[in-house]
C-alpha cells in the first residue's frame, strides 16, 4: 500500500505530460487563427475626410477621437494601437457599427480666427458634428472596442500557454529555450506558430546536435521581423488598406 500511492502519482504525472502537448497542438493555432481574425477585422484602416462625411450623414459613426497619430502599448504582438489624443491633432479616428476602426487625416479646428491665416472653421464644425452624434472613444463599450478586447486577451491567453509550456515543459528539441524564446517574440504571433510546428506538430526525434541557441534566436528574431515588415509593407500596397490594414 505504501508503494502503490507514488506509482499512481508517477502514472498520473506521465499521462498528464503525454494529453498537454495534444492538447497544445491544437489549441494554439486554433487560438491563433481566432485572434488573427479580430485583430484583422478591427485593425485601424486608413480613410478619407470624404468617407467620413459619407458615416456622419448615414447615421454610421459611433464613437470618434481628434487625434495626433496612433500609439502602441509596447513591443508585443498582441498589443492593440490606439489614438494619441490630441485636441487640436491632425488625425480624426472614429468606429462604425460594424465594429471597424477608420481615421482620416485632416486639417485641425480652429480655436479662433486670425487675420491672413487660413479659415478652419469647417474643421471646428466637423468636431461638433461628431460630438452631436457619436460618443467619445472607448465609451459605451461600443462593438468596435469588444472585439479589440476579445483579441487582446486571445492573445494574451495563446503566449501564457505557449510560454507556460516552453518554460515548464519538456526541453524543446529543435532548438533551446532561449532560442525559442526570442523567436517567439515576432510580429502576429508568428514565433509561437513556428514553435508549435516544430516541437509539437513536428518534433524532430532527438534533440537536433548544435540546435539553436539563444543568439541564434536573437538573429532569427531580428532578420525574420524585418522580412515580415517588408511583406506586409508590399502586400499593403499591393492589394491596399482595406485587405491589409494598419
């Protein structure tokens, strides 16, 4: 009796270590593929003045910001960018009911009038034709805002279990941890892909002699961010901001 306490316990711990990788094959790309739809979907996507005009008369804008340009929360991929709040900025951002984030750039308001300057008084009125019909930016909880939420915390909850594993779990095989970990940091979560192809999908049998290490990671990181800013940059100009967004 005193033995067969610790057996079951070393059972239960070796089917636990055995179903968290199944489990982890499938749950990161379908994470991912859920995330990678919101975030596209709610992705700021660059407009005009004109269509703005076109949202205000249809009764289509929901809530609005003048801004000076979009920030971003930090080097995470998961993170959202935001308007930089600005009174008199040049850059107007605004949702619509669909749940799209839009901005155009336009002439700031005029706080007063001077003479030889020019009249920016429609700009001033344009503000007003937005604060009488659309509420300020992330109040209300509009759709727009929920989606970009939802797909933060998709995010969030794919790295902690993608991380959760790479520290925890068995030593990868394709490469260190720290490779790994570096690698994991590129853009659209394309790092924790490329780790769950290689170790989970696709493991190679024995640990691959000289795998990579966490300089090599380091350069992987550097390199492969770099071609991937690139690409979205072609395919942006390419098919344009309303297929490739930001």
């Amino acid at each position: 009796m005193v033995e067969a306490i610790p057996t079951r316990s070393r059972a239960s711990r070796r089917r636990w270590r055995a179903v968290v990788p199944v489990v982890l094959r499938w749950a990161l790309p379908v994470l991912w593929v859920l995330w990678a739809s919101l975030a596209w979907w709610v992705e700021p996507r660059e407009s005009t003045e004109a269509q703005l005009d076109r949202d205000l008369a249809a009764g289509q804008v929901v809530a609005f910001q003048r801004s000076s340009g979009w920030a971003d929360d930090g080097a995470y991929w998961g993170s959202r960018p935001r308007p930089q709040h600005a009174t008199n900025g040049g850059m107007l951002a605004w949702t619509v009911p669909n749940g799209q984030i839009r901005y155009a750039f336009v002439d700031p308001p005029a706080s007063a009038s001077y003479p030889g300057e020019p009249d920016l008084s429609a700009n001033a009125g344009l503000d007003a034709r937005l604060a009488a019909v659309a509420g300020p930016w992330r109040v209300g909880g509009d759709l727009a805002h929920r989606i970009a939420g939802t797909a933060g915390l998709l995010a969030g909850v794919l790295t902690v279990l993608w991380l959760g594993r790479l520290i925890a779990g068995a030593p990868p095989l394709a490469g260190t941890r720290w490779f790994w970990f570096w690698v994991g940091l590129l853009p659209f979560g394309v790092g924790a892909l490329a780790w769950t192809y290689r170790e989970l999908w696709r493991p190679p049998p024995v640990p691959v002699p000289g795998r990579g290490s966490g300089w090599r990671g380091f350069g992987w990181l550097i390199l492969a961010a770099v071609g991937i800013s690139l690409l979205v940059s072609v395919a942006r100009i390419v098919f344009g901001t309303t297929v490739v967004p930001g």
